[in-house]
C-alpha cells in the first residue's frame, strides 16, 4: 500500500500544470466541457500508466535488487529534470477538433512526461509496478479531470512555479537517493 500511496502523492504533483494537462485545459476553455475530450484524456492518462507499469515489472525482473534503488533515482531525476526543463506552452490554438488527434498528442506528451517517469522508478524501486500503475492510472485521471472542469486554475503563473519547485524537490530526492545508495550519505 505504501507504493499505491507514495505514488499516488508524486504523479499528482509532478502532473500539476504539465503539458497534457495544459492540452486538456486550453481544449476545455475553449470548446466548453466536451465529454469525448475528458473521456480521451482518460483513456490516455490509463493506456500510459499501465505502459509505465508494465515496464516498472520488465525492469523489476531484469535488475538485482542493489540496482532497483538506482534505476529509481535514475527515474527521479528525469522527471524532474523533465518538470524544470519542458515548460508547457501557454494556451495551445487547436487546429482540429478531431478527438482521435486530441489522444495522439496526449499519449505522446505523457508517455515521457514526469508523471510516467514516477511511475515506472515508484514501481521498480519499492517492487510494486501493479500498485504504482494503479496510483498512476488514478492520479492521471484526477489530473486530467481537474484540467477539464477548471481550466483557469492553470492560468498564470503558479502553475509553472509549483511545477519547476516539484521539478527541483524531484532532482534533490535522487540526488540524495544516489548518494545513500552509494554509503556517502
């Protein structure tokens, strides 16, 4: 439980004001709150979690247990590497309204966002790549509904501070990860 948990905490702050929530919001603001976009942007938010947690279990099979630790932090690092470096776009002009566009460009901005990185370092370094899924499946789900039934909340620039921060606690976590694992600290 504390995998489902701990992840749960992590995707819903490292998603805060990322790119597809960023997607979801400006389609949302703009066309008023579709339900094929809420409903793309769930089947997104679960198709990427469970990809992140099947690899979680790949990767759990293939490393020693030493090593699970590392390839964790290596997990944080880029999703906060990712959150302090890929700022999202303000309001993005949607060219189509087609929704099957909508779910390519979320499963392609979510498959390598930070929330997925989580969820595949969660999953391998506390061995629980089911229970991470699942954290990571709902706390995209609970993303992508907040963009779409309140977009304004990602307006400015609170949005882009809590991300960067989140980004900066993500890179510390691993670094101090790194050093454990390693006895220095």
């Amino acid at each position: 439980m504390p995998a489902f948990y701990l992840t749960l905490i992590a995707v819903l702050l490292a998603g805060f004001g990322a790119r597809d929530q960023i997607t979801i919001a400006s389609l949302s603001a703009r066309q008023g709150q579709r339900p094929g976009v809420l409903l793309a942007a769930l089947l997104s938010a679960g198709l990427t979690a469970a990809a992140a947690a099947w690899a979680a279990g790949f990767m759990l099979a293939q490393l020693p247990p030493p090593a699970r630790a590392i390839f964790a932090g290596i997990a944080l690092a880029l999703a906060g590497l990712e959150s302090l470096v890929l700022v999202p776009r303000p309001r993005l002009a949607e060219p189509t309204n087609s929704l099957g566009a909508l779910l390519l460009v979320l499963l392609a901005s979510q498959i390598t966002d930070a929330a997925r990185f989580l969820i595949l370092g969660m999953g391998v370094g506390m061995a629980a790549p089911i229970a991470s899924g699942a954290a990571g499946a709902v706390g995209g789900a609970i993303l992508a509904g907040t963009a779409w039934a309140a977009p304004q909340i990602l307006d400015g620039t609170a949005a882009r501070w809590t991300r960067r921060i989140v980004g900066g606690v993500l890179v510390v976590a691993a670094l101090i990860l790194f050093l454990r694992e390693f006895s220095i600290l």
